[in-house]
C-alpha cells in the first residue's frame, strides 16, 4: 500500500507540472457539466408516469435523491477532494485493493460510458422523427454518426471547451420547460398525484417499477471524478458542484411533471417522447418545437460529457499499461487525450448499429457494479489512509456510509431485476448479457496478464 501511495504523489506530482498550461474547468462549467452528464432536463421519464402512474412516480422522483444520489455525491465528494487523480474510480480501487479490482473499476467506468455515448446518440436521432418521421434506418445511423464527430472535435479542444458547451447546451434546453412550468401553474386542472399508482399496480410495486428506471434517470455523478486534474481546485470545487446538480436535477424532473399532468391530466399518454407533443398542446406549435430542440440538445449535453469523461478512463488505464500506449499520446495543441477521444468515437459509431434494449442491460449491470465498488472504496481508504486530510468526508462517520451501500446494494438489486424480468417472466437471454458483461472485465483483465508476461 505504502508503494501505491507513493505512486500516486508521484502522479499527482507529474500531472501537475505537465498540464498545468491547459486551460482547467472552472466552478461552474463543473457544475454544469455533472448536471449534464446526469440529467440534461426532464428527457427519458415519461414512460414512468404512464407505467406506475404519476403519483408514484412523482414521490420516486422526489426520493431517488435521497436514497440514490446524494448518498453518491457524498462519496465522490470525499473521494475526489481527498484522491484529485485523472482516472478517478480507477485509480482509487488500484490504490485501495490493487491491480485486479483496480482494473475492474476502470473496465465498469469505461463500458458503461461507451454504452451510453452509443446511447445518447441514437436517442438525439430518435427526437428528430418529430420534424422527420419518415427518417429510414440508414439516415438515422448517418445522423448520429454525424453528431458523434462533431462532438468529437469539440471533445479535442478540451474540457474548457466541452464545460462552455455544457452551458450553453443546458440554459437552452431549460428555457421551453420553465415557460412550459409557468403555462401549468396557470392552468392548473387536474391533481398531478391522481391516480398515486397505474390500474393493476400496488403502491409497492408501482414504487419498485418507478425505481428502476429512476436509477437511470439520476446515475452519471461518477463520470466527472474522470477528469479530476483538469478542474480548477477540485478539492474545493466538487462537492458544492455535486450537491448543486443533484438539487437541479430533481428540480428538473419533478417540476415540469407537476406542470403537465396538473394541466392536461392524460397520465397515461405519457411516453417517450412526450414532452415535445405535451409542450404542443399546452403552448401551440411553436412550443412543442422548442421543446423538441431542447430535446436534441439535451442529448448532445449528454453524449458530449460523457464522451469527455469516457476518455479520460482508457487514457489513465494505458498510463499504467493496461491499455496500448498509444491511447496516452495528447494532442500537440490542446494536451487533450487525442487517441483515447479518436478510438472512443470509433466504438461510438459502429455501437450505434445495436439494439436499444442490449445496450441498456450491459449498462445497468456495469453501473451498479461501479456503485457498490465506490462506496467499499471509501470504506478502504478510511482504512489504509487515515492520515491523509479530507477537505470533504462523508457525513455520519461509518454509519451513514454502511446505510449507504446497504442502499445502494438494494437498488442495485432492483434495477438488475427490472433487466432481466419481463411482465413478471424471467428472461435468460437478457439475463446472459448482463453476466457476460460483468465477465469480460476478469477475461479482459486475464488475456492482458498474459500478454504483460510473455
């Protein structure tokens, strides 16, 4: 452990005299940019009212910060503003339990960005059936490719470009739903919390149903701790950063909800995606097309920090030799990861030919692996590296971090669950990806042993 920590000063050390003439993320593109990694508006949480009925998917939106995400934002807090190391999740289970979890951890990190870059780009295309609904599989395809590469040129002109991007992208998604909350405050009909739960659902089971897709909705905290070196006094930056976009994002879910069903009701209509033909009815046309914008724009939000996170994780990997070399080199202008960004979108881009459904399980089951491993981590490291200052740690010592992974490993449970069962029926095939995936990361790990050795 003493030679781990010692490699890490020795990284810290480096990192800092050869970056230090790149131009660093301030406060608030930070904060802005968790924001968009985690939420980028109200997107994707339409199937939910209409699923489990808007009561209960109001009070499962309202709960998810609490159980889910602030616990996680104490977490990274502690870990970010005590271990500021590019990698993050990475490079403190390396420290904290050695090569092979170590590996894991980046391998988690690293498949769960991929599947969901491939993922926000295909969602983009889909909102563009609003205006284009005859787009044929082929257009699709060429659109997203298209948005993946241009973001990718963003993406090498570094993280002060990306975070500028991220404010933009987020004050104009914004702008149709507040005036889309005004509209609903004056023209409040109907009780946004009736029904509580969908005809033929408990009020357990609607919750439960509710939450599964909530742990989609508000995960992503984790993928800025990537890029620790390249924000402004991240010590002090990231958990007034964290705490800042999970109240935004549980602002921006449950307002504009309360909005549209206290003034249109027809709960059961809602389904992605709605928020475009909603903001029609409520506004006129000219709404339900800056909503849809807002809705294009949400997505490039998404793809662009999470393709800027994703880098970061094959990048520290490759640093240690886990990944070729070649994905160390940076570009000669902006000290941007130029492989790592340039072979990420590669995948990107052929993973978009992929089924919606697959995708989803491989990212379920590699983020709550994630989850769990941070929390142990934590634990770890108060451990093996008590003496280190903490500007930041957890509140309620040992108790509320063991509430918090009991938590978190119940979640987890539910949202593995909600992969691999069908109205009720389980279902192998999905199951199957699901483990295959968590079993590449050990095969991976093994195939690169053998290779090292020869």
């Amino acid at each position: 452990m003493e030679k781990q920590k010692g490699r890490l000063i020795q990284h810290l050390l480096f990192h800092v005299a050869t970056s230090s003439h790149i131009k660093k993320a301030s406060f608030l593109q930070l904060a802005f940019m968790i924001y968009g990694a985690v939420c980028a508006g109200a997107f994707g949480l339409e199937d939910m009212v209409s699923t489990v009925g808007p009561g209960a998917a109001l009070l499962t939106l309202v709960l998810m910060p609490f159980l889910f995400s602030v616990p996680i934002s104490f977490a990274l807090g502690e870990l970010t503003s005590t271990f500021p190391v590019e990698g993050g999740s990475y490079r403190w289970a390396r420290m904290a339990f050695g090569d092979f979890l170590g590996f894991q951890a980046g391998w988690w990190a690293w498949m769960t960005g991929v599947v969901n870059c491939s993922l926000f780009a295909v969602l983009f295309t889909d909102y563009l059936k609003y205006w284009f609904p005859e787009l044929g599989a082929l257009q699709h395809w060429l659109v997203a490719v298209s948005l993946i590469w241009f973001l990718t040129y963003l993406n090498m002109r570094g993280i002060d470009v990306v975070g500028n991007t991220a404010i933009l992208l987020s004050i104009t998604l914004l702008i149709p739903f507040v005036i889309l909350l005004v509209i609903g405050i004056f023209n409040w009909q109907h009780n946004p919390l009736s029904p509580f739960v969908a005809p033929g659902k408990t009020v357990v089971g609607g919750i439960g149903s509710g939450m599964a897709l909530a742990i989609w909705l508000y995960s992503g905290y984790e993928k800025l701790s990537a890029a620790t070196e390249e924000i402004e006094n991240p010590q002090r930056n990231f958990p007034p950063a964290l705490f800042l976009a999970t109240i935004a994002t549980m602002l921006s879910y449950v307002l504009p909800t309360i909005a549209g069903l206290a003034a249109q009701g027809n709960w059961e209509k809602w389904a992605v995606p709605y928020f475009p033909t909603l903001a029609a009815a409520m506004g006129g046309p000219w709404l339900g097309h800056a909503m849809n914008f807002g809705a294009l724009c949400s997505n490039a939000l998404l793809l662009n920090v999470t393709m800027m996170s994703t880098s970061r994780m094959p990048f520290a990997m490759a640093e240690d030799r886990f990944l070729p070399r070649f994905l160390t080199r940076h570009h000669p202008r902006f000290g941007t990861p130029a492989q790592s960004i340039f072979w990420g979108s590669v995948t990107y881009t052929l993973l978009a030919f992929f089924d919606f459904v697959q995708l989803t399980i491989i990212y379920s089951w590699f983020l709550m692996a994630s989850y769990i491993l941070l929390y142990v981590n934590v634990w770890k490291m108060r451990r093996t590296h008590a003496e280190t200052p903490r500007p930041f740690k957890m509140p309620f010592g040992n108790t509320g971090l063991v509430i918090s992974v009991l938590i978190t490993c119940a979640l987890a449970a539910l949202g593995i669950a909600g992969t691999v069962y069908e109205d009720g029926h389980f279902v192998f095939k999905q199951a199957l990806i699901g483990g295959l995936a968590l079993a590449s990361g050990p095969a991976v790990y093994a195939i690169i042993r053998l290779i090292r050795k020869s």
